[in-house]
C-alpha cells in the first residue's frame, strides 16, 4: 500500500528502496546518501514515471516517490537549523502570526534565535524545536507537542493572540500580551526562571492547581486572576509591578510568598477568601510602595519591609519580621496585629486600626500618626505612644487591658473627627491633663462632650482648637486653659467654670459663654480676649499675668 512519511525519508548508501508497484509514496523530504534532495519533485528507479531516476537508491520499478508535497508552515530544515531562513521552510515562507506550523522530525531541527511569529505550532514527537537565550516566539494560537520544546535561559515565550490556552511546563521568559483571556492550569509546580509580564488589554487567569515559581521580575498591565488551589503556593521571588491599568486579583484562599519588591499604581487585591490565602514577605531589605492601596486580608511579615505606600490588612497582621511604616507610609489594620516588630515612629506616617467591629489585639508601640476608626473598641494590651495625631473617629474607642491612658510625646496632639456621630471623651484618650503641644482638635459636626475636668497644658501653649462647624459640650466640666482657646465652632460651656492660668507668653483666647465663673490666674504672659465672654463672675488674682480684654468686645 502506498505510504506517507510526514517528516525526511533518509537512504543511507548501499540501501536500495523498492517503490512497489503503481504505488504513489510521498514523503516531506528525501536525504540520498547523506545529502538532502531537491523537493517539489518526485524520485523513482527504472521503469518509473518519476521525473527524477535514481537507480543507485531505488529499486527498478513503476512507484513514485513525491517529495515535499507539504503546506505552508511546514519545517523542511533543507538549509540549517535557524528559522529564519526562508529555504527551511515549505514554499521557501517564513510563517507569520497567521501560519499554522508543523515542526516532523529528522533533519535539521528549528532553532529560534530572533524574533518568530505563528498561529498554532504542533511539535512532532521525535521532534525538537529550541528557543535560544536570544529567541521570543509569538504564538497567536496553540502549543501542542509530542516532541520536545527546548527553552533556554533568556528565551521568551509570548502568548500574542485572543482566548488562548498557556501550555503547561516552565518558561525561562513568559510574556502574554494581545486580547482576550489565556488560560494556564499547571499541574505541578513550575517556575518562571525569568520575567513574568502581563502586557495591557489581556488577561491570565491561573487556573485551580498548582502555582508558579517566578525568579525575575512580573509586570502586570493587564489582568492577573490567581485561582491557584488552596494547599499551593505561588512563590515571587523577584519584584512585582502592578502598573497603571493592571490588575491583580487573589481569587482564592491560596498562600503566595512573595521575596522582593511589590509596587502597586494600578489595583492590588490579595485574596477573596473571608478566611485565608496568606501573603508572606519574606525578603530582607525590601518595599511596598506605588500609588494605590495593596489590599492583603492576612499579611505576614518574616523579612524586613517597609512600608511607603498604602497597605490594608483588612483580617491578620503577623509575623516575625519587622513591618516599617515611613514617613510617606499608611497602614490600615482591620483586624489583629501580633507582628512582632511593627515600627511606625517616622514624622508623617499614618497607621488606621479602620475595622466596623471590635479590634481585641492592636500593636502596642510608638506611633507617630495613629488614627481609631469604624466602630467599636479597640483594645491594647498597655498604652500605646503617640508622638504626632492620635485621631478618634466614627464611633471607634480605645481600651487598654492594663493601664489608665494613652501616653503621648512632647509635641502630639489629639482629635475629635466622628463625622456626624456624638461621642463623649474617655480619660484614656484625654487624660486630665493633656500636656502634647499639637493641643486638642475638635472636628466632624456631631457633639463631643467632656466626661469630666480637664486642663490644656502645664504652663506651656497647648491649645484646644474647635474647627469650622464642630462642636465641643463641656457637660458643665471644668476647663484650664495653659495655651490658646480657638472656636470657629460651637462651643457649649454649661455652667463650667473656665480658669484662664500658667506663665504662657502670650495665650489667645476666644469668645465663650458660662453660667459658671471665669478665674485668671496667670502669674507672667499676656492672656488676650479676642470674643465676647460672658460668666457668672470674673476672679483675677493672679499675681505677674495680664488678661488683655482686646479691642471692640
């Protein structure tokens, strides 16, 4: 019966084939000898129709040998192995993005070491095509292989097309670029052994298996799903970029470990599991930073990191590394930090323990700006310091297991900003006396009422500031002002009594009404009225201090 060879038919000398009898055979390519035929032309021995009559090889008969019967995209390898050269390939074509390309076996074997192009490649078994440390191959289509694809180190495969399937197995360079959605279900680990890059207007989704192992870089400008099984973990052991446009999305509870940089100016969303799906940092050294928030519900920390863009934890904050919060850097805890090292002293920094629910284990350290939000209270072992802003907010409290109150460096100030929620003080945010020179600030537009007496300062300028629209309600408590009294709210004074004191240089004090008395005490310092006041009685008996009554009252 007449039979096809789908790759080279190789004669060696002293062999004779016999081509039967009217038998029409074909074969891709035809090696006499060791040397490679002319195709396109058919072979036979005596007695043949053959155009070409080969009587050293070929065995007198009426078959016919047709070679190089083949379709564009088909590799002849005639010339060498380099894929660019038109004469290796069927009709003497480089195939494009468009070309279906078929890699038989024998002969010369392709050898990528520039730029090449195709729609679907299928590698033959017995079949090898290699990529050099120079090489990208851009597939529109399909990878199949029976055969083998070699990728060495530096080579670049780029899945350019629409909706394609990412053939499983490692990569040196894998890029995915083009339109549409690619798929990539590993079913072992692999590893990208160099850059990872999603280019803009595609998307990867990693299916439910196992998850890569990435050395160098990844890239995200496009869309990044990660559906990785929830007993694997995706290891990046280089940088991660996500860029403006980019998208990276933890569809599972799935582990990452992640060992160098993470840079987010596009949209960073660890995991969508209420449960788990761990992001370990584990690198020394290393950053997070970009210009939108990185949002991780269980962040553990087993290097050293710092902090100087937005990160949220909305669940666990753990580790033994050290986190570090920069003077550009804000931290959102939603849920527990038992990090061991949480270091968040930089002028500038900001940490937000934001949960709508109770907090039980937040980090007790010295922070610079530390803002308590959302609801409920949430609570420290001993008291924390603050050194800059210690801002109360929405309906949030503090509770300290074992202390009286929050301790605060020489300059820090506390505020009021709950928005439109009322909210009386507690003594372990506004201790009697409040001596951070930043002063008390009164925000939002709900009533802040006093719980009890309290005093601004120990002969040093430590204002209370009521802003624009606020509200402070003493609750008939008294107040003791060491520094500036500035309203441009609403100040509620009841019958408390206000004492006006201390050796403040100079103190500004503003328009007030009280049913009770007002006392100046001061011994040294000018106090300047700069509002109407009105009160039940004025004592001066200070002995060295001026209350100046100012102009137009």
């Amino acid at each position: 019966a007449a039979k096809t060879i789908s790759g080279n038919l190789n004669i060696n000398t002293g062999a004779v084939l016999n081509l039967g009898t009217g038998l029409t055979q074909s074969s891709l390519s035809l090696i006499l000898g060791g040397s490679t035929q002319t195709s396109g032309t058919s072979y036979g021995g005596t007695g043949s129709a053959a155009s070409v009559i080969n009587t050293t090889y070929f065995a007198a008969s009426t078959g016919i040998l047709n070679v190089n019967i083949c379709t564009v995209g088909t590799w002849l390898g005639t010339t060498s192995t380099d894929w660019n050269t038109a004469s290796n390939w069927c009709s003497g074509t480089l195939p494009t993005a468009a070309t279906n390309v078929t890699i038989p076996s024998g002969g010369n074997q392709p050898t990528i070491s520039g730029a090449a192009a195709c729609n679907n490649i299928t590698i033959n078994s017995g079949a090898t095509l290699t990529i050099a440390a120079t090489g990208t191959l851009s597939v529109s289509g399909a990878i199949t292989k029976t055969g083998t694809l070699t990728l060495s180190t530096g080579s670049t495969v780029n899945y350019a097309g629409g909706t394609q399937t990412v053939l499983d197995g490692a990569y040196s360079n894998l890029t995915i670029s083009g339109t549409g959605t690619k798929t990539w279900t590993l079913a072992s680990t692999r590893t990208i052994g160099g850059n990872f890059t999603i280019a803009a207007g595609t998307t990867l989704t990693i299916a439910a298996g196992r998850g890569p192992t990435v050395t160098g870089t990844t890239s995200v400008s496009g869309t990044l799903s990660l559906n990785v099984s929830t007993t694997r973990t995706s290891t990046f052991n280089g940088d991660i970029i996500i860029n403006s446009g980019g998208t990276w999305t933890g569809t599972t509870a799935s582990p990452f470990t992640i060992a160098g940089n993470l840079q987010n100016n596009g949209t960073f969303t660890g995991s969508n599991a209420a449960t788990s799906g761990v992001y370990t940092f584990s690198g020394s050294g290393k950053t997070i930073s970009g210009t939108s928030i990185i949002n991780i519900p269980y962040a553990t920390i087993t290097g050293t990191v710092t902090n100087n863009g937005n990160l949220t934890v909305s669940t666990v904050l753990a580790g033994t590394g050290t986190l570090t919060n920069s003077s550009v850097g804000t931290l959102n805890i939603g849920g527990t930090a038992t990090i061991t090292t949480l270091t968040a002293t930089a002028v500038g920094n900001t940490v937000n323990y934001n949960a709508a629910a109770a907090q039980g284990t937040c980090k007790v350290t010295t922070y610079h700006n530390l803002i308590l939000s959302g609801t409920s209270a949430k609570t420290f072992a001993t008291a924390p310091t603050v050194n800059g802003v210690l801002s109360m907010e929405g309906t949030a409290t503090i509770t300290l297991t074992s202390g009286t109150n929050v301790t605060y460096g020489a300059n820090a100030a506390l505020q009021y900003n709950a928005g439109t929620n009322t909210r009386t003080v507690t003594t372990t945010e506004w201790p009697a006396t409040f001596s951070g020179t930043g002063g008390v600030i009164i925000k939002g537009t709900g009533i802040i009422t006093l719980n009890a007496a309290k005093v601004l300062g120990t002969n040093t300028n430590v204002p209370l500031n009521i802003t624009s629209g606020a509200k402070l309600a003493t609750g008939n408590f008294g107040l003791t002002f060491h520094g500036d009294f500035i309203n441009s709210g609403t100040f509620t004074a009841g019958s408390s009594p206000i004492v006006i004191t201390g050796t403040t240089a100079t103190q500004s004090i503003a328009g007030f009404a009280t049913t009770g008395a007002v006392s100046m005490t001061k011994t040294s310092g000018t106090a300047t009225v700069t509002g109407n006041i009105g009160a039940a009685a004025l004592t001066i008996n200070g002995s060295g201090g001026t209350l100046n009554l100012g102009t137009s009252l």
